[in-house]
C-alpha cells in the first residue's frame, strides 16, 4: 500500500508551504517520476500554538499539537510529521502517545552532525527553541558541543522570523546579519533550527555547514515512506 504522510503546519504556513514543495521536489530529485506521496496537513492557529510557547503552557500546548496529531491519524496518515522545530521540546511525550510513527526533526539533524564529524555547532531559531533543552540534550549525549548565541543576538534572530521570514518577507540585510551572528562563533556548523531560516541562508551563504532541519526533516520522511511501502510505482 502506498504510504500518507501527515504534516503537522501552519507553525508557520510560510515554512508549512516551503514543507509540500521539499518533499515533491525531493521525490522527484530521488526518483525521477510523479508517483508522489500522498500527504494531508493540519493546519494549526499559528498565534494561538505561539501564544502557548511564551507562556509555557505546556500541558495545554502537549494536548494542542496531540490532538492535531490523532487529527490526522484519523484521516489515515501512515507518518506524522511537525513542520516546526519547536513543538519538538514535547516530541518524547507527544510520539508516545501517536498511534502512527512520528519523525523527529533533532534527531534527524543530529544525525546528519555526526556523519561529518562535528564538534562544535550553533542553533539558530526562535527563542522558545534556542532557550529550551531538547536540541543540547541530544548534541551533548553524542558528544557534540551546541552553542546558542547571546541574549541580543537571540532577540534579533526572533525578531527576522517573526517580523520578516514568516511573512515570507526575505532581505538582504538581514541575511548579512544572521551570517555576522554565525560569523561571531567558531564552529564547525550552524542548525537552522527554525523551519523559516532555510529561506533567507543557504550554504552558498554561509561560511560553515549548515544543517538545514527542514530539508533533512524531509529527507527523513521519504526515506520512511519509500522503505516502508509495498508499492514500487503505481
């Protein structure tokens, strides 16, 4: 049977879009034909999950994005995915409670860390995600370093996502002062650890490698359905 991925999005719809097309382009990169996935997306109230980060409401934000999850385990997804790096602070919690499989997007990024054998990295991403535990836990337990960058460059960071890149507003000036936030830190790479960011730096851009958490996200997610399904063709 051919296999439906489940797309948890609108956090934000800017990167929810940029999400359909990775996974349609990546297919086609991969395969060479349209026998393209089938994929459903909930879409959440983007104010409403973001209103929940700020105000740690976390029993509140768990049961939000589960009760998307079961959503779409109810239309008949085979995977779920979370098109944000944020709701991944709950990932653990709100995986086990799936009925379908669920993808991880730190894990994937980590992974990707390992393979070329760094030491040393910098997040990037809202604040909610650069301030929370979930992506050092997982870099210190395989040994890799993670930095976040200062108080003020955070601020900024937040403020080109929030105010810009979800509004599918992209500058040059303010890919020149994400690349001066990079350029402050000796690293070995950067995570884009916001589904947005991949939209304003690419790695022609950037002086170190960068883990682009969307499209390893997306790499992850066919490489589950292609392995998984009984179909070759249709």
């Amino acid at each position: 049977m051919k296999k439906t991925i489940g797309i948890i999005g609108g956090i934000s719809p800017a990167s929810t879009i940029k999400y359909y097309e990775k996974i349609i382009d990546l297919y086609y990169k991969k395969n060479k034909d349209y026998y393209y996935p089938e994929i459903k997306i909930h879409s959440l109230d983007f104010q409403y999950f973001t209103d929940l980060e700020n105000e740690n409401r976390k029993k509140e934000y768990i049961e939000y994005i589960s009760a998307s999850v079961n959503s779409l385990e109810k239309s008949g997804v085979d995977v779920v995915i979370m098109a944000a790096n944020s709701p991944h602070s709950v990932f653990d919690i709100v995986s086990s409670k799936a009925g379908v499989p669920m993808i991880s997007i730190a894990e994937e990024t980590v992974k990707n860390a390992v393979k070329h054998n760094m030491k040393k990295v910098l997040l990037t991403g809202i604040k909610y995600t650069m301030k929370a535990a979930f992506y050092a836990e997982l870099f210190e337990k395989n040994g890799i370093q993670l930095l976040v960058p200062s108080a003020q460059e955070q601020d900024e960071i937040n403020s080109i996502i929030f105010d810009e890149l979800v509004l599918n507003i992209i500058t040059d000036e303010s890919r020149n002062r994400m690349l001066e936030i990079i350029n402050n830190y000796t690293i070995d790479g950067v995570i884009l650890g916001c589904t947005e960011l991949p939209l304003l730096i690419q790695q022609e851009f950037c002086p170190v490698y960068v883990l682009d958490t969307m499209t390893l996200h997306v790499e992850a997610v066919l490489n589950h359905i292609q392995n998984n399904d009984s179909r070759s063709g249709s």
